[in-house]
C-alpha cells in the first residue's frame, strides 16, 4: 500500500508527456543556442536525461496498452 502512494504521488509530480516534451526542447533550443554556462548546461542535461527517461515510460505504457486493445498482447 505505501508503494502505491509513493508511485501515486510520484505521478502527481511528473509531468504528462506534451510537458516533458516542450521542456526538453526548451533545454535543447538554450544549449544549443551556447549562452548558457556550464553548470546550468549540466543541470539542463541532467533534467532532460530524467524527463527522456520518463517519456519513454509513458511510451512503453501506452505500447502496451495498444497491444492489448490490438490483440497483440504478449
């Protein structure tokens, strides 16, 4: 029980997908536009890392669920 709190309130804190999305290209876009300093580069990096990791969760899930509407379920 107080692993499915830890996941719900996980999920409450991350951000849907579109979100995740539009702030890793915001980060991209800064980087590359080569003002930032180092040290925000690195922060920037470290949170796209997380948010990619994040997308490609939702992405699973929802592969998944597609599978099994398609009747493809393994």
């Amino acid at each position: 029980m107080a692993k499915e709190a830890r996941t719900k309130k996980a999920a409450e804190k991350a951000p849907s997908f579109e979100e995740a999305l539009a702030e890793i290209e915001d980060s991209v876009a800064a980087i590359e536009a080569g003002e930032l300093p180092l040290d925000e580069v690195i922060k920037r990096f470290k949170s796209c890392s997380t948010l990619i990791a994040q997308c490609k969760d939702m992405l699973k899930e929802v592969q998944q669920q597609i599978d099994i509407l398609d009747g493809k379920d393994k």
